[in-house]
C-alpha cells in the first residue's frame, strides 16, 4: 500500500503540474488535432446531432484542445468537463466550492464542516444532493470517491498522504481523519474542493468488470457520466463537446433555480487564434484563453469585458517565477540573487510579455490579494522587499567584493558569475520574453544570463532533477484553502528532497534553511490566527531575505474574459455579487450561471 501512495504522489503532482503548465502559459494544441472553427447552431439545427439553440447554449473555450478521450475522472486525461480542477461544478461535482476571491469554501455537496479535534474534521453532507440517475447521495459516495484515490495512483491519491481514514457518520455526513504523524490540516482542506465525488453503485461495478485493474479502467471512456451537478452529457465528436441541463437537478433550492443555459458547448478549436476570433465575433461567451491586449477588443464598442475595468483586468492568482540553483557557486549567495532581483525590469515584463495583466510587483510568498496578504503583517516586510534599482543592485555587489572583468562580467571569491543559462519550455512566449528581459537585464550588473528554451519534455526533466542553473516555474500555482503554505513549501521545504540528480517534486532549487522547514511543518497544525500571521511573517522575512525564488509576474488563475452579445450580466469587480472570476463553471463561479439572461 506504501507504494501505491507513492506512486499516487507522483501521479498526483504530475498532473497538478500538468494543469498550471496548461492555466499559466498559452496553451497549445496537439499539431496532430483535427480541429474546427464550427460556428455555434441556429435554433432551427437539430439539437440530437449537436447543434443547439444559441439563445439557450453557453458556448466556452480554451478548456480542450484536441478531441475528447474519456469522461472519467479516473483517466489519465480526462477531457472536459471532468478535466481535473477547471470545470469543478457541472457534472462531477465537490464536496465545498472554492472561492478565489477570498479563499473560503462555500457549501455544495457538504453544508458544513469543522474540527472535533486535532486530527478529526467532521462534515455535513446536503441530504437532498442526489445523482442525475435518481439514486440518493450518501456518506458511502464520500467515503468510496476518496477511497479510490487510496486504493489506485490517480489524481487525488496525493491527499492520503496526510489521511489516515475517511468513515461514515450517519447516511448525511463522514469523518476525514488525519495521520498522527502528519496532521496537514490544510491538505485535507484542499481535498474538499478538489475530490470529485463518484456515485459507489456505478464506479463499484465498473471495478468488478475491469478485475480492480486500474489500467483497464483508465480506458473507460464514460460517455454519459453520472454526476450530481446540473449538467449531463448530450453530444460530443471531434469538433465539440455539449452538456444539457439536468431539470431535476438537486441544487435548485441551494441556488434558487436552475441554471440559464440549457446547454454549455465547448467547440474544439485548432488554436488561441482561431478561438479568439470565434471569442470576438460573440461565437464564445467565455474565454479561458490567454488573449495578447485584450482592451482592443472593445475599443469599437463589442460587448467584451473581464472581470476587473482597467490593468491589470484579471485577478492575481499565480506567481510565475525563476528558481535559482542554490547548489550551483555564485548562485548559492543570497546577495547574487537578491542582485539579479533588484535588476530586473517588472514593468516591462508586464507590459511585453503579459499585456499588462500583470499589476505592481511586491516580492512575497504571498500574492498581493485579500485572501493571501492577510497572513503576513506588510509593515514588518516592506523594508525586506525589492524593487527595480540597478544602482543599488550594483552598489550591494560592490559592497561584497564582486568586481568586473575586463569583459564586464563580475567575479566573487574567484568565481565568474555567468555565464548562466535561464530555462523556460519552447514555445511559452510570455515566459520566454520574461527571461529575454531577465537575462538583458543582469547585464547592467556584471551578470551573465543566457536564455535557454527546450522542448517541456526536457525543460520538466531539467527542472526536477536539478539540472539547470535558473529555471522558470509556477509554484503552487492554483487557489486553494492550502495557500500560501503549499507555495512556500514548494519553494523552501527542504526535507523529504532528493539531491542533485534525482527527481524532486518541489523546492527544485535544493534551498535548504533549518528554521523554514520547521516554520513550513508547523504552520498546517495551528488555528490561532494571530500566530499563524507571526509565522507566516517569519517565513516570509527568510524567504525575502534568502530569495531561493524571484517572482517575475502575477498571472489570473484562470483568463476570464467574456463577450456579452448573447447572455449579459456576468460578474464583475464591486457588483457586490462576491461571484469570483473562475469562468463560470468552475468552483464558486458555476453561480455567474444563476444570474446571466439572455439579451
């Protein structure tokens, strides 16, 4: 069983990478995918052979790119809308929703949750949820759904790391109990909004049939899934994929209705130019595309807006950043690295490579948004954290005795410092920008940085094996109850790391600090809100003070961008609605469904 877990660790982190690769970059199509451009139908079109009516149908994209391969969780890439962690709401649901406007968890299939003790977490389940084949939700579907990621390596066996058992309590509630020696309170937090819940009588038999072997069942295509959100399967080919609404869906009377749309579509486009333009002429009413200067849309007055009105447009939700190599000379002085920091240009990396969505750059663990920030008191950071200044970069390498060569470049304690290479995968152009603007940068200080970009493949193999000199990466990258503890941990938490040359599955810099660990192991057992914000406060002092990492950008969890040409009145920033931008179908965003019409 020991193995098992292991292997679902792995499992579990390769997918979670998997994901922020496809969520923090422009995503790119598989070359071999036979796409379309396929224009949404016309009420008149036959809705049994895909085409539905646009006045009823919410058409996304940016979520698939290629055809479907299976709709089951337990597969190795589930294709929308069971793709894990972005479309949480619709068919399979979780037991909480995330809100990444202020982190909470908000009632879904559980109505509440709390600690009976140290280890125990204790939770209501709602006792009208049902699934979309009549039969009743029970504690049994919680206990079997997170079972099976104890049982095989798939993509929340990660959580078993920090559980010890999950139990019924009754037919409407279980308890979640942790591991005496790891009672990671926030990992099993996380579980509730990322586990998707799994009907026990159909998964049961489909186990029996495939003799347990996960394999096997890995291959289920699932095409008409048996969920309990408010949507279901109707059609799905090469070019798209489309949900009808399920009339008798259990939510109505926790969200006072049903949804608007009859149906949610996702047409498979060939690439974010095709998609975009499709976005532009209102064939798309939500984009999870990354759209380069997004304000040109509607300067001729179309209907397309995001979330916030002006820069940076979409909220902060991940901190894309460089790993420094701290086995590596040079790079292993806190003062080189919080030189190459003070260096670089944030603003014109914002501005080119982001089309300013990234806003104003403050150095931290934390991200610059309400449900981060509070943990940290900012006044006793302010004086840690950096800000471009080239002259005080070179007046701190000055003051350690790094003096130029005849060539520019600086040399400490006799080593030259560069040339290094900066690493990002081909093809990512707004990482690879980032790190052009880097690499140019160091030059103004007697640094050398040479930019790198090999094929992902490579890039994931160099960056967990400790093979590179700096890398770029986003640690942690998604919303979570778990935040901002899970992104220091992956930048700073030294134990349980395999050496230079093995694989590593987070803190891939090899930083090492005796007083983080302990900081990074403790914070997930304490409640006490003053004394969490104390060690959070220490924890980002050393970070600040060490810079194992540098930020570069802040980049929106999801880029939700709508076009309001059909339905209207999706959420915006100050509209009092606390309905958070996760492209209305994922999390606590599904609610933007609740309160569209049409125009």
């Amino acid at each position: 069983m020991r193995f098992t877990r292991v292997l679902g660790l792995i499992f579990g982190l390769i997918m979670i990478f998997a994901l922020l690769g496809a969520c923090s970059n422009e995503v790119k199509p598989p070359a071999t995918t036979d796409t379309t451009t396929e224009k949404p139908g016309t009420e008149e079109e036959d809705t049994s052979k895909g085409s539905t009516p646009r006045n009823e149908t919410l058409y996304v994209n940016g979520l698939q790119w290629g055809p479907p391969s299976t709709f089951s969780p337990l597969g190795g890439n589930p294709s929308f809308p069971v793709a894990y962690a972005n479309s949480r709401s619709l068919v399979y649901e979780n037991l909480f929703m995330i809100n990444m406007l202020d982190g909470a968890l908000e009632p879904l299939l559980g109505t509440s949750y709390e600690w009976t003790n140290d280890t125990t977490l204790h939770i209501e389940l709602n006792p009208d949820a049902k699934w979309n084949d009549g039969e009743a939700f029970t504690s049994e579907d919680v206990v079997y759904s997170y079972e099976l990621g104890n049982k095989y390596p798939i993509s929340w066996s990660n959580f078993w790391e920090a559980i010890e058992s999950v139990e019924a309590d009754g037919e409407n509630a279980v308890n979640i109990n942790l591991k005496q020696d790891n009672p990671n309170r926030l990992t099993v937090l996380d579980s509730l909004q990322l586990v998707p819940m799994m009907p026990k009588h159909v998964w049961e038999e489909i186990e029996k049939t495939h003799n347990n072997d996960i394999a096997v069942i890995r291959e289920e295509v699932n095409p008409e899934p048996v969920g309990t959100g408010p949507y279901k399967m109707h059609t799905f080919d090469n070019q798209k994929i489309t949900l009808i609404r399920d009339d008798n869906y259990w939510g109505q009377q926790l969200f006072g209705g049903l949804p608007a749309p009859k149906y949610i579509s996702h047409v498979i486009y060939k690439d974010n130019a095709a998609g975009s333009l499709a976005f532009s002429k209102g064939e798309v009413d939500v984009s999870q595309q990354f759209i380069p200067q997004v304000w040109k849309m509607w300067e001729d007055g179309a209907p397309i807006k995001t979330y916030l009105e002006d820069k940076p447009y979409y909220l902060p939700g991940s901190m894309p950043s460089i790993f420094f190599n701290t086995t590596k000379e040079g790079l292993d002085n806190p003062d080189v690295r919080r030189a190459i920091a003070m260096a670089i240009d944030y603003d014109k990396i914002s501005e080119l490579a982001m089309s300013g969505y990234s806003g104003e750059m403050k150095p931290s663990i934390t991200l610059d948004t309400p449900s981060e920030s509070k943990y940290v008191d900012q006044d006793a950071i302010k004086s840690l954290q950096w800000t471009t200044d080239v002259d005080a970069a070179n007046e701190l390498l000055d003051s350690i005795g790094a003096k130029k060569g005849a060539d520019g470049i600086r040399v400490l304690d006799g080593v030259r410092l560069g040339p290094w290479e900066i690493e990002a995968p081909y093809g990512w152009s707004d990482w690879n920008a980032s790190l052009e603007i880097v690499a140019q940068n160091a030059k103004a200080i007697g640094i050398e940085i040479r930019t790198n970009f090999p094929e992902a493949p490579v890039w994931t193999n160099n960056r967990q094996t400790g093979k590179f000199d700096i890398i770029m990466d986003t640690p942690a990258g998604a919303v979570s109850p778990s935040q901002p503890w899970n992104r220091a941990r992956t930048i700073m938490y030294s134990e349980g790391v395999a050496p230079i040359g093995e694989m590593a599955f987070w803190n891939w810099g090899r930083y090492k600090n005796e007083r983080a660990d302990e900081l990074i192991k403790e914070i997930p057992t304490v409640t006490d809100e003053a004394k969490l914000k104390e060690m959070y406060t220490e924890l980002t002092k050393i970070y600040l003070e060490d810079v194992p990492t540098i930020p570069l950008m802040y980049r929106p969890w999801v880029f939700h961008t709508v076009n309001e040409s059909v339905w209207e009145g999706f959420a915006t920033d100050g509209d009092g609605s606390n309905i958070p931008p996760q492209i209305s179908i994922d999390g606590a965003g599904i609610k933007d469904l609740y309160q569209i019409k049409n125009k």
